[in-house]
C-alpha cells in the first residue's frame, strides 16, 4: 500500500523550533513527527511513501537516507515554491499512477486498479484506525474519505446525513455547494487560490447537457469565481436553487487524513497553487462520492504550536498513542 505524507509547510506555528528545521523534523519526546508519521503508516501495511518538501529540505532528504529509509521505499517530491495541499499531491500523482499501466495488462485482478492510498499530514498525531477507515471507503465505492470528528474548529466542513460532502463553514457562515440540494457558494466568503479552484460546479444534468452540445461553456475553463457565479455570466442561471432540507448539515472538523481512490488525480483540473478542500466541493458537487469517516472515539492532536507538542510528550508518557 502506498501513502503520501504532506511535510513541505513552513511551520510558522512552530517557531523558533522550524527557524532552523523543517516541522517534520521537531521532536516529541525523541522522535520526530516524520517518524511518527512513517510509524503509523507502516503498522496499517503501508511499504511505499512519497514526501513532499520545501523548507529545509536537504535536511529531510538527509534524514530518511541516515534513517535507511525506515525500511520503506521513500520518495521525495520537492517544491520549489509551496503547492498547498491539493497542488502538491497532483505533483507527486505520478508515484500513485506509476504501475498504472502494468495493472491495466491484468485486467482479471481489477481490485488493483484503484488501490486507495493514504494522504496524511505530517503534523497531526492520532490512533485512528486506518484499517478500518479502508475498509469504509471500499464498501462506499467513495473516491475520497476524509477523517472527521466532531469538535471546535473554525473553518468545520459541511456533511449530508449521508455524510457526503456537501459545503463548509466560514466565519459562522454555512457555504454550500452547487448541486441539485444546495446553493452555490458565494464568491464574496473565498480566499484568492479557492476562488481559482471553485470557478465553476457543474452538475450531473449539466455534464450531460455539455456533452449533448459541443457549444456549451465548458464549466473548467479559466474563468474567474466571481464571473463564474455573478449575475451577470451565463452560467449563473443554470446554478440550480437550493431545495428546502430536512435536516441542516452536519458540521465536522477534519482531521487532516485522507483515503484517497487514484481515480481522482486526473480529476484535479486545477494547476500551481491549490488547496485540496475546494477540489473535495468542487467534485462532490458533481456527484461524486466525498465521504466523512467518524472518527470520533480517537485520539487526535494537531501538532502546529509548541504547547501542542508539549501536551503531545505528555499524552506519548502516558501511553495514549505510540
């Protein structure tokens, strides 16, 4: 099983302890989050990694080569300038995409088609059960999972009582998709790089519209969010209104954990700079399956700030993970 560990950030919640180190070499308690990271991985079956890297990064290339690679096969994609989550894992596709067409010769061992891999960032720390997270994500046929929990955040995501994806909170504003069940998102309530990414949600109906018609606007061309969704453009009557809901949709606070199907990497139409969340919308709106894994009854930490380490050393002592 492969797995992708996000470690290029700067971790500026960390300083003084990244002004000379990247985050993924801070240590709690001896070991380092990257080690940690790796650990975990391994324990659930996963034997092939890709790194990504930018601050600091000779130092972790240095450091998994004194570590032997903890016995894994280790890759390393560099960034020369920081792709966010979203762009950094459409650089490093290849590595999931690599056996593609050796598969594709064995057809009769389809289950390997769509090997799903582990996205996960460096700095969060938790006792989830990958397994079992697995196995929720084949038996929904979903093409991302996203570990959840409910607790405070600031920015929750979105879910349906089908825990599909279905929006996002932002400043204690439920944002919700473009789909037959939800609005559109307003482009006023977007950073920069997600108007980018969220330029246009094309439904199902409307997929089906476009491949009727070659004249149809193409709902990924190059156009901003603002024109995309004003009155103004000619997609926004075609956006469908929001149908009245039984239930408001479930807000959950991920957990920075992904299974993710390798059908979604040429998926990611977005280039450069991009967040992996809008993405999540961006698909989920066109009908694809974007599930939340409750991960309630864990233990999770993110690690972005020294007393979090501090908390994490002591969780580690009294052996609530290891």
């Amino acid at each position: 099983m492969k797995a992708m560990v996000l470690a290029a950030g700067l971790g500026t919640r960390l300083r003084p302890l990244t002004d000379a180190r990247p985050k993924a070499l801070v240590e709690i308690a001896g070991r380092t989050l990257l080690e940690i990271t790796l650990s975990r991985l391994r324990t659930f079956g996963v034997t092939e990694v890709i790194v990504n890297v930018h601050h600091f990064a000779d130092q972790v290339i240095d450091y998994l080569k004194s570590h032997k690679n903890f016995g894994m096969r280790i890759e390393v994609s560099r960034e020369e300038v920081l792709l966010d989550t979203g762009g950094g894992l459409k650089k490093a596709a290849w590595f999931f995409l690599e056996d593609a067409a050796h598969r594709d010769s064995h057809r009769g061992d389809s289950a390997q088609l769509d090997e799903p891999f582990i996205l996960h960032n460096v700095d969060v720390i938790s006792t989830i059960d990958f397994a079992r997270m697995l196995q929720f994500h084949a038996e929904n046929h979903a093409l991302a999972t996203l570990a959840v929990q409910s607790r405070q955040t600031s920015r929750p995501l979105l879910f349906d009582d089908n825990l599909q994806l279905c929006g996002r909170r932002i400043d204690n504003q439920d944002i919700l998709i473009s789909s037959p069940n939800h609005t559109a998102i307003p482009p006023a309530t977007l950073s920069g790089s997600e108007a980018r990414n969220l330029s246009a949600f094309p439904s199902r109906d409307e997929r089906t519209a476009s491949k009727r018609a070659e004249t149809t606007n193409n709902c990924h061309s190059e156009r901003s969010e603002e024109s995309a969704f004003s009155s103004d453009s000619p997609l926004a009557p075609r956006l469908p209104r929001a149908k009245s809901r039984g239930h408001s949709p479930l807000p959950l606070a991920f957990s920075g954990i992904h299974i993710i199907s390798p059908r979604l990497l040429p998926m990611l139409t977005e280039e450069g700079v991009f967040s992996i969340i809008p993405s999540y919308l961006r698909l989920s709106a066109q009908g694809e399956k974007i599930l939340a894994f409750r991960a309630d009854q864990y233990y999770w930490r993110d690690l972005g700030r020294p007393s979090d380490l501090a908390q994490a050393a002591t969780d580690l002592q009294q052996k609530v993970f290891s």
